[in-house]
C-alpha cells in the first residue's frame, strides 16, 4: 500500500532537497491544514497521511475539490487566498514552506517547484472535470476506485476517506456509494477488507464500465 511515486501527480514534486527549511507539521484526524478563503502564502507537500480539500458553497453544500497522499504538494494558487480549505483525513504529517522560500533554498527552484505543482493541479481538475461528466453512477464510481489504485503499488489500496467524502466529490449519495460499492463486491470486481481497504479483482471488467 506503498504510493507509486513514478505517477506524475508525485514526479519531479520536490523530495528532501528541495524542502529543505521547510517547517514539519504534524495533524490529527479531522484538523485543519488550511481554511477557504485564508491568505495563500504557504505550499505544502503530504509527508505521511492523507488529506482532503473542500469548498463550502453558499448554500451549505459542500464541493470535495480532491485528496492528496504521500508526495503530493497542495495549496498552490493562482490567486492570493486558498480556493479550498485542507483537512487531514488521518494522522499526518506536513512539510509547510513560504512561496517566497527560504534562505536555503533557491528561489528559482521554488518558482519551478510551484510551476510544476500547478501543471498537476490543473491535470487534478481536468481529470475531476472527465469524472464528473461521466454518464452513470457505476461508472463514475469505477472509474475513481480505477484512479486512485493507480496511485499506490501493491494490490491493496487505501481508501482515506469517507463514503460521504467520495459521494461529495463524485456528485452522488451516500447511498448510491454505498450500494454501487455493494455492488462491484458481490461481482466479485473488487474485494474490501475493513471499510477503508480493497482490491481490484477483476480490473479489464472495471476498466470496460468506465475506461479512461
């Protein structure tokens, strides 16, 4: 259950090097990494653990912008404040460096680091984009098992979130999550151990509900 770093949402993110002088941070389950709509003057790159962003809408509803584990950087803006508030989904630990870097580190590579982590953001968006414009329900939710598997080495993958998270990003209910989920189990497309673990048993037939 190892994340797959060769997967380019992780190349070329920055490793120990390229943080160096930044703050570490540590989260518990359900703390907030960074709020909508505070000053966007720090990145941030996932030393251990997961984390969700999310956008509160006006009405009350919640938007689940995505999830980042392992090597990911977030909180990267175009704009001057955060779009998305950032909370841990487990313990985590967090590298935290000013935009403007460090005095050891140089402030070109800081300036290449953002440029790459905003290449992938907009790959994140554009790939949530595809998602949600899926047709159905079982293939919305193949496809995000399909994709967030992709990201990890070894066959059994972690699932961070809530059922009520995944419905949130994907558009959908809890209920529809959970009975799609019911579903791919019982046809034997994908095994799950505990509520927060699975496997792909059978992934040409997923791959043939939703393929990319």
């Amino acid at each position: 259950m190892t994340p797959d770093l060769t997967h380019p949402v992780f190349s070329d993110l920055g490793g120990g090097e390229a943080w160096s002088g930044a703050a570490r941070l540590t989260f518990s389950p359900g703390d907030e990494i960074y709020a909508q709509d505070e000053d966007a003057d720090l990145i941030y790159r996932v030393v251990r653990g997961a984390v969700r962003t999310s956008h509160l809408l006006a009405d009350g509803r919640r938007q689940i912008g995505d999830f980042y584990y392992e090597g990911d950087v977030l909180g990267v803006e175009i704009g001057s404040t955060h779009r998305f508030s950032a909370e841990a989904l487990g313990d985590c630990e967090i590298l935290a460096m000013r935009r403007s870097g460090s005095a050891a580190y140089d402030a070109g590579r800081i300036e290449r680091m953002i440029w790459q982590a905003t290449s992938a953001e907009l790959a994140r968006a554009q790939s949530h984009m595809l998602l949600l414009g899926r047709g159905t329900a079982c293939e919305k939710v193949a496809r995000f098992l399909l994709d967030i598997a992709s990201r990890f080495r070894g066959d059994l993958i972690a699932l961070p979130m809530s059922r009520q998270d995944i419905a949130d990003y994907l558009g959908l209910t809890i209920e529809t999550i959970s009975r799609m989920l019911g579903r791919f189990q019982a046809e034997g497309l994908v095994e799950f151990v505990g509520a927060r673990k699975y496997r792909i048993r059978r992934p040409g037939a997923l791959e043939e509900m939703a393929p990319a």
